[in-house]
C-alpha cells in the first residue's frame, strides 16, 4: 500500500515544525541555564569636544583624508571637498 500524497506532505510538515518547536524550547532551556540575559553595558562616559587648535596637523590629516576618499571613489582629490570632520 502506497502513502498518498497528502499524507507525505502533512507528516513532513509536522515533522519540520515539532523540530523547530524541539529547537525553541531546547534554546531556552539553555539560556536560563546559562545566566539568563546579558547585563546592559554601561553608558560611554560624554566627553567634551576638544578645541581645533588641539590637532596641530589638521590640515594633514584633512590632506590624507581627502586621498583616502578619492582613492576609494576612484575620483581626483581636486574633486572632493571636506566641509566639517568630527572624531568619534
């Protein structure tokens, strides 16, 4: 006798979604074994803006930044102008 077509396709549905639901329940098992949630990372502490004076080689690093730039859009350094840099 041979299973019909129905058949197949509901026992391999069923099958997919008691695995998934086998995989949920194992994952979260785990993670309360494990600890639970991750701690919040602290807050980066704000720091004020340094004043431009404090960079004597602005106008390199602003030089190198333009290359680099350039060299990445495949363009001219004449063609790339840099309005404002912020450090991060």
């Amino acid at each position: 006798m041979e299973p019909s077509s129905l058949f197949v396709c509901l026992m391999g549905m069923g099958t997919v979604f008691f695995g998934l639901i086998c995989l949920i329940v194992l994952t979260t098992i785990m993670g309360k074994l494990v600890g639970g949630h991750a701690a919040p990372a602290a807050a980066p502490a704000v720091v004020s803006a340094a004043p431009a004076a404090a960079e004597p080689n602005r106008q390199e690093l602003v030089a190198a930044v333009s290359a680099a730039i350039a060299e990445e859009l495949g363009t001219d350094v004449t063609g790339i102008r840099i309005v404002s840099m912020k450090k991060l």
